[in-house]
C-alpha cells in the first residue's frame, strides 16, 4: 500500500505562501484580472528567496496563461460562428405572445453543424473554468502539505 508524502519538507512560511499564490487566482471573480495580478505579485516577491514558492508561482502563471490561451482558442471558435448564424438569418422575428416567445425565420436545421460546433465550444469553456477552480483548490492543497505540484495539460511559458 502506497502512502502519500511530502516530496519536500518545507518552511511553514514558504508553504503558505506558495498556497496563496494559487488561492490567488480566484480573485479573478472579484478583481479583474486577478488571476495573473495577485499571483505575480506573490510570486515576484518571494522567488529568489524559496524554490518551493518559486516553482508554485511558476506552475500558478502557466497555469493561468494556459487556460487563457484555450479560452481565446475557444472564442475565436465560437463567436464567428454564432455571428455567422445570426447574420445568414437575419431579418429573423421575435413575437411575444401572452406567455410565450417565438423565433420565425430562423434556420435550425440548416445551420445544426455551425451550431454544435458553436455550443461545444461554449460547453468546453464552462468545463474549463469548472476544472480550474478545482485544480487550484488541488494544488493549494498540495502546496499546503509541502509538496511540489504541477497542473496538467499547462504550456510551460515561464520556465
């Protein structure tokens, strides 16, 4: 049986700090841009002094600029195309009946393909954000215990 444990024992302080580094990224739902302010202000700081905090603040970036990267490749998918899909069906018309809301003139059917693709990227993006809140409360949480913690699928832009 395998147990898990730390790879590297490290200061209390070094610990928090990289955890931090990563808890730092959820700002993004209050401070714009957070998620790439506050981890590269953590991480500027303490880099030269920890190896450890340094390595988690290199993780949390690439991490950060990764998932930016896959959400700009996602919107240039899916804006075109919804865009495209609107503008071929113009003039479209919206009528409010009592209780209900009906769409005339437009064409589901022939445009199903665009439209797949269209909504598969949005999923994927709402999956995206979805696995990144997890994955941070992951590596926060292996930051935290003193371990050294990479992300998946992350494009090692600082190295």
């Amino acid at each position: 049986m395998e147990t898990s444990t730390p790879l590297i024992m490290e200061k209390t302080s070094e610990k928090n700090t990289a955890t931090f580094t990563h808890l730092s990224t959820l700002t993004q739902y209050i401070v714009p841009l957070g998620n790439y302010i506050f981890p590269i202000l953590i991480w500027s700081s303490y880099k030269d002094k920890s190896e450890f905090v340094n390595h988690h603040g290199k993780q949390t970036l690439n991490f950060q600029l990764s998932l930016l990267l896959y959400t700009l490749v996602l919107a240039l998918i899916a804006i075109p195309v919804f865009v495209t899909v609107f503008l071929q069906n113009l003039p479209m018309e919206a009528v409010f009946n009592d209780e209900d809301f009906v769409i005339r003139n437009f064409d589901f059917q022939g445009n199903i393909g665009l439209l797949t693709i269209g909504g598969t990227a949005v999923v994927l993006f709402g999956l995206l954000k979805f696995v990144e809140f997890f994955l941070v409360i992951y590596a926060s949480i292996k930051a935290s215990n003193g371990e050294y913690y990479k992300y998946p699928l992350t494009i090692p832009f600082i190295k």
